[in-house]
C-alpha cells in the first residue's frame, strides 16, 4: 500500500506551486494534498487520491523540482531531483513481479487480523481482515505478473 510520500530537506525551505509533482506511467498528475505535519519546514507529507486509499498498481515518477523550492532568502534551496518506483499489490519483496516469496508472505497472513498482526500491507480491502477478498486481488495480479 502507497498512501503517502514523505520529503525530508536538510533545512527549512518553501515550496511554490509545482514543486513536488507526482505522475503516472503515462505521464498524467497525480492528484494528491502536501502538508509539513511536524510544523518544521523541512518534512512534507504527499498524500496522493483519495484520503486512506493506496496509490493504484502502476509505475510513477516523483519529481522534486528545485527551481520552486526555496530557502528563506528566497533562493532555489535544492538541485531538482527525480525519483522512479512502482506499486503493485502483494509485491512484497519490491522486485516488480509477484513471485513464491510474495505467496509464502501473502500465506503467512492469511486469515489473520491487520490490528493484531500488523499485517496492513495484505490486506487489499482495509477491512481489517487479511480474507478471501485480498487473496481474489492477489491471484489477480499473480496471473499477470
């Protein structure tokens, strides 16, 4: 699960419009909401889509572009930066495919509770509950990668 991207400069900056962008394979925006939680100027939280819902089984390019980051003087704080990942579901090694290791660890949590077990990462639906339903998605794309 994707629900979040966290930015961390090494000192207090200020962000311009366009200064964090998030796109998909495509090259289409990623809607998404930016905060600084901590109130410190240096940690900014994406929170892509809908509010609790993982980003959707994909490749996506998170831009940091330094031109609109900038220090208290003003000027450009950090050199731009791109950085390349991908999300798909029950991939949990992050080798792209869904492979006997991903089974074994999809296995594992079968049938058990996310609050007890802390198992969030199996559980397709965030019902709670590591079921039937999250295995149907995890097949589905076993079949495919």
């Amino acid at each position: 699960m994707v629900n979040s991207l966290t930015v961390t400069f090494s000192r207090r900056v200020t962000l311009r419009a366009g200064s964090l962008r998030l796109v998909d394979s495509n090259g289409r925006p990623v809607e998404g909401r930016v905060t600084n939680p901590s109130k410190d100027g240096r940690t900014f939280v994406i929170r892509p889509g809908a509010a609790g819902r993982s980003l959707p089984d994909g490749s996506y390019t998170f831009v940091v572009n330094g031109s609109r980051v900038s220090d208290r003087s003003g000027a450009a704080a950090v050199a731009s930066q791109t950085f390349r990942f991908h999300r798909l579901f029950g991939d949990f090694d992050g080798d792209g495919h869904l492979g006997p290791l991903d089974r074994d660890v999809f296995r594992s949590a079968y049938g058990k509770t996310v609050s007890a077990s802390q198992l969030w990462y199996a559980d397709y639906n965030g019902n709670g509950l590591v079921d039937a339903a999250d295995l149907f998605q995890f097949n589905q794309r076993r079949k495919r990668h």
